[in-house]
C-alpha cells in the first residue's frame, strides 16, 4: 500500500495550518513533516497541539536566509530515509490538495498504473481562490470564504521584482507554477518553491485529477506578514537572482514605500471588477474548499 507524506514549510500560518493537516489527513496525507521557521503568531504551538492527533513531526528552522529549496529537499530525504512514506507532496500552507476522484493517495495510485508510462513525478496545477469585499469585511471572515477562483489565468507573467516595472496584467490573474507529488525513491532535490524536482524517474506527468487551492490573500495583516518574512529572507540571499519570487520581492519593496495596503486593496475583489472578469470567464465560483471543510466539521 502507498504510504503518503507532506511537507510543509510554515512560518505565521496560525489562522490556516490546522484546517491544513486535517484536510490533507482526510484526503489520504498519512504523515506529515512539518518546519516552522520562527513563527510568533501561535503557529509553533498550534502544531504542538496537534502532535498527539496527528502522524506529525515538527522542525524548527530559526534561520533567516529562506532557504527554502534546501530546507525542503532536507525533509524529503528525512522522509525517505525514515521509511515512513513512499511518496510526497511539498506544499505550502496556503495550499490545500484536492483530488476530484478520491483522495490523493488512490489518485496518484489509479493513474500510476493506468498511464503506460508508470510516472514517478506529477504535476498538479495550481488556481488562486481570491477574497470578496464583503466576506473580508465580515467579522466571522474564514480564509474558505474565498470561492472566487482564478479558473482561466492570463499566463504567466514576465519577471517585475521593482514596483517601477508596469504589470502586463494583474499579479493575481497570472497563471501560477504547477506543484510536485513524487515517488520519494530517484529523488535528487526540490526545486525552489517546490515547482520543480531533480529526479531519476523521468519526466514529470501532469495529473489529471489533482488540483490545488491556493489561498495567497486572507486579512490584511497576514499578508503583510508573510511578505515581510518572505522579502527579508528572500533579499539576504545571495544564492537567488531577482527573479526568483520576484512578486514577493515587488511587494516588500511597496511595503518599503509604504505602499503595501494600496496594492492589497488593488487584489481585492469588488462586484463590478469580480462582474467583469466572471463575464470573461477568468473568474467563476468554486465552493469546493468551503463545503469539504464544512463537512469535515460535521
């Protein structure tokens, strides 16, 4: 039987990382390793909390310098080396992996052994879920509340690190990198951001029926947050050139500038840029994170 793990690489992720672990246990997650990088808002001792419900075990990693690649391929290979899994994710907590045809773990097992290929690695795409006005303005606001998904992204966007630089389109309509679920026996390294892996079983197949959420704006002190920490580490080091997270880089700049709020302000969704782009089909309504966690719940 496959036995399957996630990696998650976590830093002030309080208001999602248990709603993380319990959805991925239910689609078929059986082990999880998880590195908290110096979180202050309660996420370390929320994942404390959770070590005796869950197959859980916790790293901490206090170092500044985003190394993110590394840090990732380390707890792959603690994985591998552990026995406790066979096959992995690397996702961000952020994300939640959803399989349209069962769980995860039968998924990557009915298309392992349908496809005449035997694939060792899939790529599963990713769609940005976007806030609503309204929903952020309420007080019982949860990041599932946002069911507007970014279903057909504009593409991929050129590299614009400085705010200077004029956006072909909006940050959040580009199409987003596609994540890894591999075999863990082949695997060489993670790539950054865990778009990418080095491994000996060829190349990567995109999987038909497994899709991530990508919730990347909730309230706003989050996201400033998340792009402080981010655009400190990101900035001091050197191993990165200034493509690599060149939005995070652009948005730390603006937050420099004290521009920050304006540009969340811009992604946010108001009725008559969320009427206009639905009647584009670039956004439609997508409830399936919202019901699958309210049925979790009971």
């Amino acid at each position: 039987m496959l036995r399957l793990a996630m990696s998650l690489l976590v830093r002030d992720e309080v208001d999602v990382i248990e709603e993380n672990i319990r959805f991925h246990r239910n689609q078929g997650v059986d082990y999880f390793v998880v590195m908290d990088n110096g979180s202050t808002d309660g996420t370390r001792e929320k994942l404390e909390s959770l070590r005796g419900e869950f197959d859980l075990e916790i790293l901490d990693e206090p170092s500044r310098m985003f190394d993110q690649d590394l840090w990732v391929t380390k707890m792959a290979f603690m994985v591998h080396d552990s026995g406790r899994a066979d096959c992995m994710i690397a996702a961000d907590a952020d994300e939640f992996w959803y399989s349209g045809v069962g769980d995860l773990k039968s998924d990557f097992l009915s298309n392992y052994s349908s496809l005449s290929s035997t694939p060792k690695v899939f790529l599963c795409p990713r769609f940005n879920m976007l806030p609503r006005i309204q929903d952020l303005q309420s007080l019982d606001y949860h990041f599932s509340d946002n069911v507007i998904k970014v279903a057909r992204p504009l593409g991929f966007h050129k590299n614009a690190p400085d705010p200077a630089q004029e956006l072909d389109f909006e940050i959040m309509l580009r199409s987003m990198p596609s994540k890894i679920m591999c075999m863990l026996e082949g695997l060489v390294a993670v790539g950054m951001g865990n778009h990418s892996v080095d491994h000996g079983g060829g190349e990567p197949v995109i999987s038909p029926s497994i899709e991530i959420y990508h919730f990347p704006l909730r309230d706003y002190a989050q996201f400033e947050r998340k792009v402080v920490n981010q655009g400190e580490g990101l900035t001091s080091n050197e191993r990165f050139d200034k493509g690599t997270g060149w939005h995070a880089r652009r948005w730390y700049s603006l937050y420099k500038q004290g521009k920050l709020h304006e540009e969340y302000e811009s992604m946010i969704l108001h009725d008559d840029k969320m009427d206009e782009l639905r009647g584009k089909d670039i956004l439609k309504e997508d409830r399936t994170i919202k019901e699958y966690l309210r049925k979790m719940k009971g």
